[in-house]
C-alpha cells in the first residue's frame, strides 16, 4: 500500500467513504470508568475478540482481516449455527467477505449492543435469522454509493471536510493522488458490493437512506417492518424498538443516532 494511504488524511477519508467504521478515535478517545456501559460500547471498535462454544460464535470488536482469518480458523470443521456480534464496522471489502462467510454457513446473526456502519450493511443482512436483543441498535451511514462520493470533487470535499487538521499536513499534491487512489478502490468495492446484495437479496439503499432522502447527518435505525422493504427479512427485536435506548452509545457519537421512519413505499435510490 502506498505511503500516502497511511496518513491522515487517507485514513479520515477511509473513515467516510471505504472503510465504513466506528473508529477507534471517535469511540475510544472518551475516558469511561471500567466496567460501565460505555465501556462495553467502546469495545465494539476495538481488536476483535472471538469466543467459539457448542456451535455458537461470539465475536466482539472491529471487522478486520486478522478477526476473520481467526474466525475462520476456530470455526475450521465444527458445526456452526449462529454469531452474535457487537462491532462498529470495518474496512468495507474485508466488511463484506465477513457477509458472505456468515452467508456461505447460513448462520443466525444476533445483535447484542450494536451492529453499526459495516456491520450494518453486510454482516446483519447476510444472516438467516437476524435477532435484535433488548437494547441494541443496527444502525447504517452510507456505503461506497452514497452520491456525494461518486465523483473527484465530491471525493475531494468530504475529505477535507473530514479532517481539516490533517489537510494541513499533506499537499495539494498528495491530496490529488490520495483522491484518485480512493476513486479506483471505490470502483473496485463497488462492483463487489454490487454482487453481494444481488446474491443475498438485499436492496443496497438501506445503507444510505436515511442520508439522502431523511436528512440524517450520522447513523440511523429503522423499524423491523421498514426493514423488509429492503428485503432484510427474518428479522426478531423487542416491540419497542424503535425507541431503544441510546442514551449511552450517544454519549460517544459525534452525532446522535437518529431512528427513521419511512414515510411511503418508495424506496428505490434515485
């Protein structure tokens, strides 16, 4: 990977546009006590943690390369039938070979504190059973097709907009090679991301319409019935739902978490 790739300004474009993460800077840098709630919340973005035990997986922190290489190796020849997990998402190429592993087994996939961003888009809706326990939220900011990143300028805008620390640190020239890079890994991702909703039945607007057609700034949920107009179905979560409580993951969100409902049928990305 290019040295460019590594700074800041990559990795806060990352954050927007490929990667699709909770990063550990925005959860992590927040001092909680042990043990609390935010605590637990914080984990969600951290080194993946992966427990295997009678047929059930647990998997805990950040969708990386090295959590699923684990995962597949503790999983190796033994039956298994669900994953709970609790992530904040992860770099979205590596996000969806996560959703087609979860999808190639056919596993349950049940959501204890939240499934967010990456988790969101591909490992949630690739389960064949999808259970929200009390007090979690899955909730989605976008994918490599949200119309503000399909072209240089718009690229280039979310990227400053993102990070304006580090655009004093890089550049113009450093700028313009990190925006092109970002422009041929996006086509790539795109084209893959193009084949995994098509085989697991998903309309992939479920990851960004909240954005452009609802005005959410940051992440958004929506109700189990406005869900299967996407067609994520089989899905099981409290009645009260759409008023869980997200006072604490909150706490740690540059933006609150905003819960939308659809207003019509219509659904089609425009």
């Amino acid at each position: 990977m290019p040295r460019l790739l590594h700074c800041r300004v990559a990795l806060s474009l990352a954050v927007l546009a490929a990667s699709c993460i909770i990063t550990s800077s925005v959860i992590q840098s927040y001092p909680v006590a042990s043990g609390t709630d935010s605590e637990r919340l914080r984990a969600i973005a951290g080194h993946p943690l992966i427990n295997v035990e009678n047929g059930s997986v647990k998997y805990t922190g950040a969708l990386t390369p090295e959590g699923l290489s684990q995962l597949k190796a503790l999983t190796s020849g033994r039956a298994i039938s669900d994953l709970t997990i609790a992530s904040g998402g992860g770099e979205v190429s590596i996000s969806i070979d996560f959703g087609n592993w979860v999808y190639d087994h056919q596993l349950s996939v049940i959501v204890e504190r939240a499934c967010m961003s990456s988790c969101a888009n591909y490992i949630f809706p690739a389960g064949k059973r999808k259970v929200i326990l009390p007090g979690a939220v899955v909730a989605w900011h976008g994918s490599p097709l949200q119309r503000n990143l399909q072209s240089e300028s718009g690229m280039r805008k979310q990227l400053r907009a993102a990070d304006r620390e580090a655009q004093k640190r890089v550049t113009r020239e450093e700028l313009e090679k990190a925006v092109k890079e970002m422009m041929v890994f996006m086509a790539d991702v795109k084209e893959k991301q193009k084949a995994f909703y098509e085989r697991i039945g998903v309309n992939e607007y479920v990851t960004r319409i909240g954005n452009e057609k609802y005005g959410a700034r940051g992440f958004y949920f929506m109700s189990v019935e406005d869900m299967e107009k996407f067609g994520i179905k089989n899905v099981t979560a409290p009645n009260d739902y759409p008023k869980v409580d997200l006072t604490e993951l909150n706490k740690l969100m540059p933006l609150p978490v905003r819960y939308i409902k659809l207003r019509n049928a219509g659904i089609t990305s425009r």
